[in-house]
C-alpha cells in the first residue's frame, strides 16, 4: 500500500515539475474566463428576481451591464443601475460597486461596501456592518451605516420625493447612524452637510394667516452639524450664508422626530422643537420681505440692514409657533 502511495505522490509531483507552466496557464485563463469573459449581463434577470426575492418584493433592481473586479478588493460592478422601492421610485446610479466590508469580516459579522457614481448628480460610499442583537429580539440586529457624499444636486430630490419647496445646490457630507429595523429603539447618530449654493426659489407658503409669498432666498453656503439620539435631533450648529450674503446668519435647537413603521413605509414623524434664531438682513432684502414686520418686536438696526434675534417654539409644525427673545450666541 505504501508503494502505491509513493507512486501516486512521486506522479502528482512529476506533474508538477514538468507542466508547471501548463497548470498555471489554465488557473490564469480560468480567472480571465471568469472576469473577462463570461457573460454576467445575462445574469440580469435572475439578479433582479434574487433581489425581490430576498426582500419580499420590497426593492426592485435593474441594471445593464455586470462585471467583477479584483482590487482593491473582490467586487460586484453594475452599470446604469435603477432601483425602485416603497420609500424610493425611480433612483438611478451611473455606476455600482458592491464588495465585502473588510471591517466586518474582521469582526465575523455581516457586513458591505457600497460606492454609487451619478447618484443624483453626485457620489456616495456606504459601509454597512452588522451590529450587536437589538435588546428583547432574538433575531433581529443593529444596523451601523456609515456613508459620505459629494456633489449631490438637491434639485435631483424632486424626482425622488416630493418636497413642499423646491430646492437648488450642491450638498456634500457625512451621516453615521445605529438604526434598529424593527424601530423598538430610536436611530442614534450624527450628521455634517455643506451645501454650496444653496437657493429656494420664490414661492408661496400657507398659513393660517393666508399665503405668503416668499421671494427668492440665496445662501452662498449652508453648513449644517447635529446628532440625532433618544428621539430628538439636537442641531448643534446651523450656518446660513457668508457675511457677503444678502442673508447670513445661524441657528441651533432641537427637535423631536420619531422614525415609525407605516405598514411597508417609514417615515418621519414630527413633534415638539425650539430654535434660536439669529438674521441678519441687508436693506435691499429686508425691503423685499414685507412679512418680517411680524419680527419688529426683535429688530436690531444694524449698519448693513438689520438683525433679528429670536426663538421659536412649538410642536408639528402645525400650529403659529410662540416667540420670544433670546441671548446673542
């Protein structure tokens, strides 16, 4: 039996010290085959039935074109990309990069890298990890999203989601957020945005005093800097415009959001907030905004135009808000 053994072994290494190169020639025209040449793009539809599938019929995806690459690390590559879900419809990426998150594998938890190119107008990279189970739920686990963006053109958003205002300008930042799926327990997480020529067109706006009608609002840039915890969304700093402006001014405050499942929907609801306010207008835009009459009680004369210092309280956003002064911040 020994005998046979070696003679097994000592064929086996003949083969490869004589076709050593044959052998690698075949792994390296199998890896080609695989990446080059095989036809991905006819796995389209089953990709696209896989995904429902996966997501009981929650998100559609369709793409044209589907590769793998290699480097840095081992990835899914889509082209022209749409995707459809109850929240969404509509959402369309140049491109779409899938791969492991390294962060994860590193903790054995279940994790991804997401890079989005032409999404709305700008780019986005996601990492998913999987978090710690969610406290009372055998089955259910934290989800830790991780994701920055640039370029993102909010005139892109109308398409998506319909806005009460439409609003123009090119939004870059950061989002880090715990997010439980069942929403037992409140997302906890934090935000900066920078948004460069920022614009909300003339429009007008109801209220229980009528419709206002609102001209024109510029900001050279908006910055924008909160935490989200326990319910309440505390807006650690608000920067409105540049000295330069027309307007410029700053704000911070609070405010209760609640995230709540509506059968196959989620959505926001509102609730109490409170906000300090600080304007300051230039003469020519003050003239222009007949309504800040309802602000005299808080007017400072300044050399440029004016300034109001105010806070604003109230809950949904439904009822006229009260007022009051506030200290300088």
């Amino acid at each position: 039996m020994s005998n046979v053994i070696q003679v097994i072994l000592g064929f086996i290494k003949s083969i490869f010290k004589f076709h050593k190169l044959k052998i690698l020639l075949i792994f390296t025209s199998a890896i080609l085959f695989s990446v080059l040449l095989f036809p991905y793009s006819d796995l389209a539809d089953f990709t696209t039935a896989q995904v429902s599938k996966l997501t009981k019929n929650q998100v559609f995806l369709s793409f044209d074109d589907m590769g793998i690459g290699l480097l840095p690390t081992p990835s899914v590559d889509l082209e022209q990309v749409q995707v459809e879900t109850a929240q969404i419809s509509g959402l369309k990426v140049s491109s779409l990069s899938v791969s492991p998150s390294i962060a994860a594998l590193l903790s054995f938890k279940k994790g991804v890298s997401i890079a989005a190119e032409g999404l709305l107008k700008g780019d986005l990279n996601l990492v998913y990890k999987e978090g710690d189970l969610v406290k009372g739920k055998k089955e259910i686990r934290n989800q830790n999203i991780d994701a920055d963006f640039e370029k993102v053109e909010l005139s892109e958003v109308e398409d998506l989601y319909p806005l009460p205002v439409k609003l123009k300008g090119r939004a870059s930042g950061e989002l880090n957020v715990k997010l439980d799926p069942s929403y037992t327990n409140q997302p906890d997480g934090k935000t900066e945005i920078k948004i460069k020529n920022f614009i909300m067109p003339s429009t007008s706006v109801n209220t229980q005093m009528g419709p206002i009608d609102i001209p024109e609002i510029k900001f050279s840039e908006v910055k924008l800097r909160g935490k989200l915890s326990n319910s309440s969304f505390n807006i650690e700093e608000v920067l409105l415009g540049k000295t330069s402006d027309a307007i410029h001014g700053k704000v911070r405050g609070k405010l209760t959001i609640k995230i709540k499942r509506f059968g196959a929907k989620v959505a926001p609801v509102f609730g109490a907030y409170n906000f300090d306010i600080s304007l300051n207008i230039s003469k020519k835009k003050a003239s222009e905004l007949f309504f800040l009459t309802i602000l005299d009680d808080y007017k400072q004369n300044t050399n440029k135009g004016s300034r109001y210092l105010f806070a604003i309280n109230g809950s949904r956003f439904g009822p006229t808000p009260n007022m009051k002064s506030t200290q300088p911040f």
